[in-house]
C-alpha cells in the first residue's frame, strides 16, 4: 500500500497546469516553456482528435457541416443562424436579443431553442469578415470538441492524474460515443464547462482558495451560456460536487463562505437570463408532454447499442432517436478499472465515489420516465418539483453526463498500467487508449451541404426594402417532423442576407397556434381568408413565393391576384406585395 501511495502522489507544483495565470510570472523559465510547449500539446493532440471524430469534415469545412445521427439538415441550419444572431445583436448591443425576426410578430421566440451565447460571440468576429457560414460553424464544433478535451485534461490532472494518462484521458472525451452522434446537434457538444465546474471544485476540496471556487463559478456560467439544457441537468451533480469539495475542507466557515459567495454570484448571473426566459414559458404554457418525454426517455437495451453512424457493428448500431447510448467496451472497462484503481488511494478515492455514483445516477435518469420503481416514477417527481426540468424533453440526453464521468476514471486506470508497465507503460497506455478512442468514432462522418453563401437575386432585393418589411415564404411546410421544417432552416440562412422579419420559422418551440396556422397554411392557401389573415393577423406585407410551388398552383393563385403586386421575379421565387383592402376582410365579406 505504501507504494501505492507514493507513486500516485501529486506531481511537483511546477508541473501541474494551474487555472490561474500570475504562477507564471514566478515560475522559473524553463518551467514556464515546459508548461508552454505542453500545453500547445494539450491542445494541438485535441484538437486533432477532433479532426479525426469529424473526419471528412476537415476537408470540406467552408461546404459542409456535421449532422451526426440527424436524418436532415434542419437543426445545423437553425444552429448555424443561432450563431449569426449573436453576432448580429453583438453589434446592436445586444438590443432585442430575444425577439428573433422569425415567427413575427411574436416577441421572446429566440428563447423557444438554445441560444449558445457564449459560442455565438467566440466565432462573431467571423461574420464580420464574412467568412463562410459553414466555416463558422464547424470552426466552433471542432472548438467545442477541441475545450472537451483541454477540460477533461485538466480534471484528470486536478486528480493527481499524471500528464500523458491525463492527455489520453482528453482524447478518450473528445471522441465520446454520445458527442458523435449528437454531432448534428451542435449545442448538445460543449461538455467543457461541465468538466471545467469539476475542476475548480476539485481544486477547492484541495486548496479551498477562493481563485478555486471563483473558476469553478466561471465553469458553471459558461456551461449555461453554451448549453442551458446540460447546465439544468448537471445542475444537481454540480451542488453535490460543492458538498463534497466542502467536506474535504472540513466545512470551515472560512470555505463555506468563499464557495458559497462563489456559487451565488454564478446563480445571479444564469438567474438573470433564466427567469425571464422561465417567466415567458410559463405564460405560455410550455412543458413538455409525458407521451414525448416518455418516448425521448432511454430504455436499458439502449445502453447496449451503438450510434447508427458508429463504424464498429457490435454490440450493434440502432439507429432509434434514443439509441445507440454504448459508451465502448474498452472506455467502460478501463473506467470501471479506474474506479478500483481510485479507491486505493486517499488523494483521489472520495472523487473516484463521486464520478462512479455520478455516471450511474445519470444512467438512471437518462431512462427518464421508462424507469419504475414499484409503480413509482422517480422522474415525474422531478419533473414536477425542479423548475424548468418539465420543459425538458429528451431525458435519453443525460448519457452525456455519465459518458463524461468515464475518461477520468479511465485516466486513473491508464497511469496506475503505466506504472506497472515500467519501461513500456507509456507506449502500452497510448496504443490502449488510441484503440479504445478508436472503437467509439462514427466515421465517415455523414455531412450536410451548406452553400457557401445563401445570398442570392431576391435577398439583395429585399435588403433594399423599408426596414419594417414582413415576409411570409409559401409554401409553409405540410407537416411537424423535423425534416418538414428543413425549407424554413433555408429561409432562416437567407434571412442572414436580407435581414427583413419573416413569419416563416423553426426551433425547439413553436408559438401557441402557429403549428394550426401553418398547416392551414400548407393545406389551404391562397384562400383570401389566409391573405387577410397574413396581412391583418400577421402584419405580412411581401410574399415570397417558390417558383417550383407555383408551377403547380398558378390556378389557385388568380383567385387572389387582383390582391398582389409582382415585385420581383427569378428563377427561384416570384416575389408579390400585398395589397388587400380592408373591405375585403370584412366579417361576413370572407369566402
């Protein structure tokens, strides 16, 4: 035992990467290029993990993007327009932040999806030298992948993980199996402020400084500004960490305030966004119903499949929307290894509890409502009692919080081989590590085609119209499966050129009778009550009509012409103003 507990010891001081900068300005030169040129390692072996997660990506950045396991392009399409917004309201001063220009004239719809602010602004300076859209979005999903990996690195190492286990533990993150096949779904991929939260908390338990507790605060805002969806779902695992890293302080008063302090001035921040966006969901009613929670929830079999995208067929690719939830053979038994590994030793064994106790709390709440106990569901409970988590709707989303866990018991295990591997530990923990990352990718990765701009003849003529103007693109889709919606993620591309308001639009909500509306819409036009219904009801005042949607209805739509205006004419749309008088949406003067 004895050995034990001297070779896993923390490394000299010098050696660990610390959260803050000023030890540079102390440490010996020579220390600080170590730090340097390790670091750039760190960073650049991420980095190229990440390349090959996403592999072909890297050759096609400026005219593809990632779709992971996603049947169509239409959330990448809102995600690549959430990431424009930001940039767009960042030149505004954040003005109207909220009030999307889609679904006019509804007010808060940018609240109805995730609004990935802190990605948004990293990638702004883009838009500004218009760079192209695909470009932007994969720059921040090889980023975001990128940060997974430096942050797992620096938990592992927060755990007297040596350097090379604690690298290897990074790669194993970036090329977690639940990432891969949320490829598609780029706010489901920053898992870097959780594992950055577990870092300063880790830190704190040691040192209980108030750099530690103020970093871990900073891990958790940036885990809400990336992804508000993971943050309210690590939110408990997070306050259990803080109990924790306060029992390793003995629960001094002196800790208790400095993390205390901490963690409120973090839920100031995130409850100053939350509550008004939790105030207008309520108003409107919006949660989500137990029929789609319980079928977006993981069943056990699922843990026990492969993503459909996966390129190793066993235990077997299923390609159902909560499948494919196997965290790989080699990466489960190295981090069930690891957890033996970290009980042995004092430094990492309450840690080691907690990421096991953790991974497998996550697993039960990822079967979310399927999971039953006695006739008791655990999950509606929590529904019920923890605002904000009955608007979540896919339960199944919880394998990313124990997948996450998995590394760094991994790390644990990886240098406690090395060790006993002597002279060929190192090269025999890399080749076993490179294998197990290995096992998990899903490459080729399925790419969808994004056009290197969506400006086109009839965006430059709407930029040069007033200001106020309302668009409506017909046809509105016919259907509500996410591939009905993959034209209104177009329409959202071009309105980054026009930037007119369209009522035409898509996210994780819809508002309250928008769905009705659009599939009358898609049923019925042009029946003159609809034309009333867009100019008095929506305020619509330019219609924007496909050319291939024309053809096969240019019958119909002389039974309205004498209301519209041709404006502008190409070989994608026919462009119409509206113009109906008052008269002819009279009560009782509608067909």
């Amino acid at each position: 035992m004895s050995s034990i507990d001297t070779t896993i010891q923390p490394l000299p001081e010098e050696t660990v990467i610390e959260p803050v900068p000023e030890s540079l300005t102390v440490a010996p030169t020579g220390v600080r290029l170590e730090r340097l040129a390790w670091s750039a390692l760190v960073a650049g072996s991420c980095l190229l993990a990440a390349l090959v997660a996403t592999w072909p990506l890297a050759t096609t950045l400026l005219t593809a993007v990632p779709l992971g396991t996603e049947r169509e392009s239409t959330v990448p399409l809102l995600n690549i327009w959430t990431l424009w917004w930001n940039a767009d309201r960042l030149a505004e001063g954040f003005a109207h932040y909220w009030d999307a220009p889609f679904f006019f004239p509804f007010e808060g719809v940018f609240t109805y999806s995730e609004p990935q602010t802190l990605i948004g602004l990293a990638v702004a300076p883009l838009w500004a030298v218009s760079a192209p859209p695909a470009l932007i979005y994969n720059l921040a999903v090889l980023g975001m992948l990128t940060l997974n990996g430096i942050f797992a690195y620096r938990l592992a190492r927060a755990l007297y993980v040596p350097r090379l286990p604690a690298l290897l533990a990074g790669l194993l993150t970036v090329t977690l199996p639940f990432l891969a096949n949320m490829s598609g779904v780029s706010h489901l991929l920053p898992i870097f402020g959780l594992l950055w939260t577990l870092d300063g908390l880790v830190r704190f338990g040691e040192s209980g400084a108030t750099r530690h507790a103020v970093w871990a605060a900073l891990g958790f805002m940036a885990a809400y500004l990336t992804s508000q969806q993971y943050a309210l779902m690590f939110a408990p695992f997070a306050l259990a960490a803080g109990v924790l890293a306060l029992s390793q302080q003995r629960f001094k008063a002196q800790s208790a305030l400095r993390l205390g302090l901490a963690g409120l001035g973090a839920a100031l921040v995130v409850l100053s966004i939350a509550l008004p966006v939790f105030s207008l969901h309520r108003e409107l009613g919006f949660v989500r119903s137990d029929f789609v929670v319980e079928r977006l929830s993981a069943r056990a079999g699922d843990f026990l499949t492969r993503p459909a995208n996966a390129w190793l067929d066993f235990p077997g690719r299923n390609g159902e929307d909560t499948a494919g939830l196997f965290p790989g053979l080699l990466l489960l038994g190295l981090a069930l290894a690891g957890g033996f590994v970290g009980r042995t030793n004092p430094k990492q064994r309450a840690w080691t509890a907690y990421l096991l106790l953790g991974a497998l709390t996550a697993t039960l709440l990822a079967m979310g409502l399927n999971l039953e106990i006695l006739g008791w569901r655990p999950f509606e409970t929590l529904r019920s009692v923890i605002p904000g988590l009955a608007e979540l709707r896919s339960p199944f989303r919880y394998t990313t919080i124990m997948q996450l866990m998995l590394p760094i018991l991994a790390g644990m295990a990886l240098a406690r081989m090395s060790l006993r591997l002597a002279r060929t530990g190192t090269l025999a923990i890399a080749l076993l590590a490179i294998i197990a990352a290995a096992e998990n990718l899903s490459v080729p990765a399925a790419l969808a085609q994004i056009p290197v701009s969506p400006r086109a003849g009839w965006t430059d003529w709407l930029l040069a119209q007033p200001p106020q103007t309302v668009v409506a693109h017909v046809p509105f889709p016919g259907g509500t499966r996410v591939s009905d919606y993959e034209v209104e993620g177009r329409r959202l591309l071009a309105q980054m050129e026009h930037g007119k308001f369209i009522t035409n639009g898509y996210s994780g909500y819809f508002p309250p009778g928008y769905t009705e509306f659009q599939l009358d819409m898609a049923k019925r036009f042009p029946e003159r009550d609809l034309l009333c219904e867009l100019q008095r009801g929506l305020e619509v005042d330019t219609l924007v009509v496909d050319q291939s949607w024309l053809a096969t209805h240019s019958a119909q739509m002389r039974k309205i012409e004498e209301y519209l205006t041709p404006a502008y004419n190409d070989a994608q749309v026919q462009i119409y103003r509206i113009l109906l008088p008052d008269s002819a949406c009279a009560q009782g003067n509608e067909p």
